[in-house]
C-alpha cells in the first residue's frame, strides 16, 4: 500500500526511510537520543499538529480548545503525579526554553547565575560564554574537582558564598554520576539563592526512583521529555506552587507563543508510559547496560571520567589512546556505532576537537539490550580503537553491530499501562 507521503513526496519518502533504516542498523549510543514508542509516534503525528492553543487550559486566546485543554490538563496531571510536583508546565518548545523560562521566573536580566561549566559537564544554557544565557545574565561557571572528575560540594558553596547569585543551577549533559540536589538545594538557601535543577537527561532515571529526585529540594525542576523519559523532543517545568504563576508567565506570553500541541499530546502519552512498573524496569536495565559497558571499557584500558557511571552514560578521556574524540566518535559511526565527541573534565582541547566520547545506554535499553549485548558493544569499540587507521576491520565491525541489531529490532514498542497501577 502506498502511503501519502510515499504518493505526494517521494524523494522526502525516501529520506525518512533511509533515517529509520540507519537508526534501526545502527547501535545508537547517543545518551540523549532514544526511541519512542508507537503510540508517541502517533500522538506526535496527528491533527493537534494543526490548533493553535495560546495561553493554558480556560485561558486561552482562541476558541476550538474543547478537546485541547482536556488533553493539556492531562499531560499536567501526569506530569505532577509521576514528578511529585505542585506544578507543571508542559509547554516549553524544548530543554532550552524551559531553561530560559526557568530563569525569566526567579531572576532579572543583569543577576547572576550559577552553573555547571560546559567542558565540565555542563549545558550551553547553564550561563556557558557562546550561550546568549551568559549575555543577559551575570554568569558564574563552577566546575568539577578535576582529580575526581566529581562535584566538590564545599568549592562549590565557596563560589556560591564569593558571587551570591540569584539561581545556582544543578544539573548537567555530561555527567557520569549521581547528583546530590538537597546539597544543592542548602547551597542555595546558605547563599539566598534560588535552585534550579535541570534534569534533561536523567528524568526517566529519577521517575524510576533510581536517583534522588530534586522536586523537593529545587525552586524550579526543568526537563526535556526526549531523553531518558522517553517521549517526544519538548520541555518541560515542574515546581512549587508559590512558582507556578511566574513560570507559566516566563513560557507564555515571556518567551513563546503557541504551544506545540501534537508534542504536548505525544508527552502527556509518555507520562503515562513511565507510570508503568514497565518503565521502571527498563530505567533500572538502562543503569545496569552502563556499568557493564564501563567496566568492560575499563577492562581494556579505557580512562573514564571519574572512573566509571552512575547512571546512563559514560565518558571515555582517549588521551591514553592516543586518538582525538572526533577520529574514534567517524570511525565507530562507520562501524555503525553512533556516538559524540565530547570535552572532558581535563581536557585542554577545544570544544570542536575534544579528546572526549560520550556515549550512553537508553537507546540499546530500548531496544531490549542486556548485559550481554553491552559487553559486546564494549568489544566492538574496542576493536575499532586498536584498528582505527584499518578501515577493513572497522567494515568488519560494522557488520557485526548489523547482526546484533538485527536481532533487537528498533520497537515498535508498545507499554501498555496497567490500568490498576495507580
Ligand atoms: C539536552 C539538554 C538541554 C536542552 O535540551 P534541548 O531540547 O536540546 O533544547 C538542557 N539542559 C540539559 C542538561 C540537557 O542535557
């Protein structure tokens, strides 16, 4: 049968099915990426890609929102009941925004932010000096103890004590361990500092219980939906009540217009999915696969920052190597094993060519990978370090990544949530 995107756009057809035929050929290590499931996908594709819905449920700017504001109030209701949070905000665009919104709620333009340095660790809008955060605001980075490659709490609080900034940020995109937010959250307070937490990748971590939620102890928590919680690309806000009306301003009419209905439809599916004992297993199966990997790695002499994970996602420093992130992250996507280049804590290189690779494992989770699989995926990277300038067995282990993909199907996962789950 031919579809009507295959019958009025052949060529764009054609395109999609070359992306879903490389994401299913492919062992995806991409800590932020990840695979929706059906039901997502098809909440993301449907009409409510086509109604304006300005404003929030009963106050909106057009009519038509019979069916929008139930589904809006859904997506909140979950998002409060698996967050434990007074408040959400499911509009934001993405992690960006929500960052942004987050600050617009708490902070003037011209205050001080603090937050995690982006060759540390942390994201370009946690005040990172090309990220138009560190032009508007004041920003202040701390960093991780570098011999650890972990937060030093009493440094930080010291930073925090020299520069009383407005927010401290917690959170980060490339950090292997688990944070601990109540220290931050008493930083905070020490320093009369408002805390946010941004927690864009390990939300589905800490839906599971696996880490330590921020809910209690952060002003606002911000989140992307994309990542380890699984749903479409988006936003997300959640915070106390005394917040609530700030931040819905700082995202409408502050920073957006419309929300993105059909996104906030798809996530208000997802919210349900992680309500799911399913989900829980999978999140814990996500932390497992990472610590076989890192080990394995270690095994054949990998240096990880901070020596090993926590959670999902694992940074190799290939200086012992001899081989630059940017060379090893092209020659494992040729061995069909996609990951990025990245800084690390000790690195002196650049951004643009780090000595860095970061790599994860909610995406193979997805996929049903286990233990096995993940010592596999350690030898195969392996392989292609010890072969790197021999491009026919690096062909040989792309061949062999096919064969283990091919035997863990891309889902077209279906959770289907236990209606007495609570
Ligand atoms: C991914 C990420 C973001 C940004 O999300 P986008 O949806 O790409 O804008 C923000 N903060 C952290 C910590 C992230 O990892």
């Amino acid at each position: 049968m031919v579809n009507a995107l295959e019958l009025y756009d052949p060529q764009i057809y054609e395109l999609v099915r070359q992306e879903r035929a490389r994401e299913s050929g492919s062992i995806r290590l991409i800590p932020s990426e990840n695979y929706v499931s059906r039901a997502v996908m098809l909440a993301s594709g449907s009409c409510l890609t086509n109604k304006y819905a300005e404003g929030y449920p009963n106050k909106r700017y057009y009519e038509g929102q019979q069916v929008t504001d139930l589904i809006e109030k859904m997506a909140q209701d979950r998002a409060k009941k698996i967050f434990k949070a007074d408040h959400a905000n499911v509009q934001p665009y993405s992690g960006s925004v929500a960052n942004w919104a987050a600050y617009l709620a708490l902070v003037q333009p011209g205050d001080t932010i603090m937050g995690l340095s982006l060759p540390h660790g942390g994201h370009l809008t946690h005040g990172w000096k090309v990220s138009v955060t560190s032009k508007v605001f004041n920003s202040v980075q701390y960093t991780v103890n570098p011999d650890t490659g972990r937060f030093d709490y009493n440094r930080i609080e010291e930073l925090a004590k020299k520069h009383k900034p407005g927010i401290i940020i917690s959170g980060a995109t490339a950090y292997p361990r688990e944070i601990d937010f109540e220290i931050f959250g008493q930083i905070a307070q020490k320093v009369g500092a408002y805390h946010v937490s941004d927690i864009a990748h390990i939300a589905g971590l800490v839906v599971a219980g696996i880490h330590k939620s921020p809910v209690p102890y952060a002003d606002i928590v911000s989140t992307t939906t994309h990542k380890t919680l699984r749903g479409p690309r988006g936003g997300m806000l959640l915070c106390k009540a005394e917040h609530a009306e700030n931040v819905d301003k700082a995202v409408f009419p502050g920073l957006q217009g419309g929300p993105h209905m059909h996104t906030l439809t798809a996530i208000a599916v997802a919210l349900a999915e992680a309500d799911t004992p399913e989900f829980i297993t999978y999140a814990k199966q996500i932390v497992k696969n990472a610590k076989v990997l890192a080990e394995k790695l270690l095994e054949y002499g990998f240096n990880l920052s901070s020596g090993g994970t926590d959670n999902h996602l694992i940074l190799i420093d290939l200086r012992n190597k001899n081989i630059s992130g940017k060379k090893l992250a092209k020659a494992l996507d040729r061995a069909r094993i996609v990951t990025n280049y990245n800084t690390t804590p000790l690195d002196p290189a650049h951004p643009s060519n780090p000595s860095g690779l970061r790599m994860g494992t909610p995406a193979i989770t997805t996929r049903g990978m286990k233990e096995p699989e993940a010592e596999q995926i350690a030898g195969f990277i392996n392989k292609v370090v010890e072969n790197i300038d021999n491009e026919s067995v690096i062909e040989e282990v792309g061949k062999e990544a096919l064969l283990l993909c091919s035997a863990f199907p891309v889902p077209d996962h279906f959770i289907i949530p236990n209606k007495n789950s609570g």
